[in-house]
C-alpha cells in the first residue's frame, strides 16, 4: 500500500499500529503522529523512525488516511480542530471506543469512514480487531483499512454496527475478564500458601496454554472442557461449584451489561 498516514494521538493503540506497520514492512517515511505529548512524540521517533508533530498544521494534507486514535470524549474537538488541515480525499479510521459512525461522519464532514474495535493484546502483536465498513465504501477503502487494521492482530469483519458494538463486550472488554480470573486462581493458590510469585506465574501460564490449545484444537472450547473432566475427580467437583454459582449465567448478565453501557455513552457522546 502507497499511501501516507496520519495517525491522530500517540498513546499505546497508535503505538501499536505503527510498531505493526513497520514490522509489516510499511515505510515510516510515510507515517506521521500527533501527539501534544512530547515524550510520545520523542520515542515514537525513536523507535519507528515516523514523523512526529506536536500539533495540526499543512502537513495533515498529504494524509491520505487519518486514524482516530484518541479518547473518545475529546474526539468531536479534536476533529473539529483539524478539518482545515484535512486533504479532502481522505479514507478515515476511528478506533475511538463507542461512538457511531454516523456522528464521526457529521464531525468530519466526510462519508469515508471505517470503525474499528481493537483489544489491548495488540501491544503485544496479539490482539483482535472489529473492523465495520458502512455501506458505500469502496473495495480498495476496505483493503486499505485492512492492511492498517492488520497491523494489530487478527481481524474480524462485522456486517454492523450493533455487531461491532457487541464485539466490544467481548473481544474488546474481554481481557479484563480474563484477567480477573487470573486474579482469582492466584489469589485461590496464595491463599492456600502457594508462593504469590509462583501462583501468578501458573495463573497466567494456565490461561495462556489454554488458550493455546483452543486456538490449535479443532475442537470446541465445550468439548477441550470435557476431555480435561473426569467424572468424579477433582475438575469436575470444581466446575460443579461454577456450576451452582452460575458462571455461565453471570457471564451473559456480564457481556449484556457491558453492552448496554456502550449504547449509553455512544448516545452520551455523539451528542458533541
């Protein structure tokens, strides 16, 4: 791909997708950051050898696509203090958690817009992305935004944007669930005198190989559930107990609460 980008924030999802360009072969030449962080700017520079700047200015012109990489709550600012360095021929992407494509597009006056809902695995070349193109897009806008998504992880195309919403109860906020059940097999094993080093190394571990195999395995996470469950024994005897605490139940309360908490604060904030 022979386009330049702009990507609008420096944190640590802009960090991730410009550490999967370069990796990805992508010439830094050809990337820029803003950020008014100067020591963002500074090791993105280092590091990735991209163009860094402090603040909007002509050179957003050259931009071919724009990726909105910032909080979602200063995202209708932001924008709205860059339209007039913007080329008009510009392919955007939000990464902004929550808000609708259709209040991006009135903020930016500009129908080109793909959504995407990355994970925080992405730090670490290991993440998943929601990608929505809106109806209207072309071909070469969705393999555009593809190549920059990839940079990421893996990704899933959603039809809609309820879809992509949904994904970000489960994808999205996902690692925080399993990092409180890490939470909770470690802190299971400290308090039956396991070496708190130890136990967080065999939580994380455990987790890990698990998802190892799933991801390797043919078959599904019900059925690698059973063949690790023998009648009578110790597993079954403590899924018996997640069984009368409702586990499965208090994850679908879970992911419906989360979800619904997102259609509130997209309402909240495509108010801007």
């Amino acid at each position: 791909m022979d386009k330049r980008i702009a990507m609008i924030g420096g944190g640590n999802m802009a960090g991730a997708i410009v550490a999967g360009l370069v990796a990805n072969g992508f010439d830094p030449k050809n990337i820029d950051v803003l950020d008014r962080n100067a020591d963002k700017c500074e090791r993105l520079a280092r590091l990735y050898g991209v163009g860094t700047h402090e603040q909007g200015g002509p050179w957003l012109s050259s931009a071919d696509i724009v990726v909105w990489a910032v909080k979602p709550q200063g995202l209708a600012k932001t924008i709205a203090s860059l339209s007039d360095f913007l080329g008009k021929d510009v392919l955007y992407i939000s990464i902004a958690a929550g808000i609708r494509a259709a209040d991006i597009i009135r903020w930016q006056h500009s129908p080109r817009l793909v959504r995407v809902m990355p994970n925080t695995p992405a730090l670490v070349k290991a993440g998943v992305a929601g990608m929505y193109v809106p109806a209207g897009l072309s071909d070469e806008d969705a393999r555009n935004a593809l190549e920059v998504v990839r940079a990421m992880g893996e990704v899933i195309p959603v039809p809609s944007e309820e879809q992509l919403d949904l994904l970000s109860t489960v994808s999205g906020s996902g690692p925080a669930y399993v990092f409180r059940f890490m939470e909770a097999m470690e802190a299971a094993a400290v308090k039956r005198g396991f070496d708190p080093q130890l136990a967080r190394k065999m939580a994380i571990l455990t987790v890990w190989g698990a998802a190892k195999l799933a991801l390797e395995s043919d078959e599904a996470p019900a059925q690698l559930r059973a063949n690790v469950t023998s009648k009578g024994g110790t597993t079954a005897e403590a899924l018996r107990v997640m069984q009368e605490r409702h586990f499965m139940e208090m994850m679908d309360e879970a992911v419906q609460a989360a979800y619904d908490r997102n259609q509130v604060l997209a309402d909240e904030l495509g108010r801007a």
